[in-house]
C-alpha cells in the first residue's frame, strides 16, 4: 500500500491543480449555502467567497507540477487575465465564451471589478475592513474603536455583487469538474 508520503514525483506534479481545485469547489459549496441564508453575517460570505475564488485562481493557474504561491490576492489578476488572454485557461474561457461577445466583455469588465472590491477585504497589513480579523476604526465622532467582521455590514462603498461572483464561480467549477474527475 503507498502512502501519501511515497508518492512519484510524476504523481504529486499533478495533484497541485487538482487538489486546489477540488478544495475550491468545496468551499464554493460553502458560500452558495451561506448566500443563501439570512442569518450569517456578510463577513463569513465574503470570506468563503475569497477562499473558493482564491483557490480557482491558484488552481487554473499552476501547470500542477508545483505549489501555488501562498500569497493571498490573485483572484482580480487571474481574472484580468482570464479577459485579456482567454487562451491561456482554455477550459474555462470556453464555457465563459459560449456568451455572446458583447455580453462576455461587459461580464468580465463586472468579474474584474468585484473580484478587486473583493481581494480589496483581503486582510492586510494596513488595517482596514476586512472579513476575517477585527481593525483599528474610528466611530461617528471620530473616536478610535474596534472593529468588528462580524458587526460590520460590507455593503456600499464595498459593493461586491455575490450573485455576479457566485455565477462566475460556478462557471469555474465547472470548468475544474472537467479536470478533476
């Protein structure tokens, strides 16, 4: 019996893409339920949108044969160059291509501005609003306080369209399926 520890080299080059993948589905999963109930607050939803898109982008975008970056914001790039060099992700720019032409360019332009307003809440450094951890803020009067994720409504100015992401994540999982088997 081979373990995971034994596994050829040929083997391992190709479980990169696929278990990215497979964990992006999962997680995509996540955030189709969560979008649909009303009683989780908009922080988890961002978040598991963020962790599905993520993980599609490092996925499609590795050849398999070695771990993708851990580096966390390159959704809005996988996407911008998704719409400027559909080639590249053959599988997936088919399925987004079955739109007509002037639909599929508005599309991308809508996916290109939600994926940045959502790669924007990725938690940094600088502080901010984000979805996974409080920050620094000032209330109404000005005062420093504490923010909150969960207390926090991500609407206006960050006005991410979860249908938009969802629809578009959907269209990746499906493309992944087609390599996943």
């Amino acid at each position: 019996m081979q373990s995971h520890f034994t596994l050829r080299k040929e083997t391992m080059a190709l479980n990169w893409r696929r278990a990215f993948l497979k964990q992006a589905i999962s997680d995509l999963r996540v955030a189709t339920e969560m979008a649909k109930r009303e009683n989780v607050e908009d922080c988890h939803r961002i978040r598991y949108l963020q962790m599905a898109a993520e993980k599609f982008a490092k996925g499609f975008q590795t050849s398999g044969q070695n771990q993708p970056p851990t580096i966390h914001p390159v959704f809005d790039r996988f996407v911008r160059t998704l719409r400027n060099n559909p080639r590249r992700f053959k599988g997936l720019s088919e399925i987004v291509a079955a739109k007509p032409l002037w639909n599929r360019t508005q599309y991308l332009k809508r996916i290109v501005r939600n994926a940045t307003r959502l790669v924007n809440l990725i938690p940094k450094k600088s502080g901010g609003p984000n979805s996974e951890y409080p920050w620094l803020a000032r209330d109404n009067q000005g005062n420093e306080t504490v923010a909150v994720p969960c207390e926090f409504k991500f609407g206006v100015p960050y006005d991410i369209s979860y249908s938009h992401l969802l629809e578009f994540l959907n269209l990746c999982e499906r493309a992944a399926q087609g390599e996943i088997i």
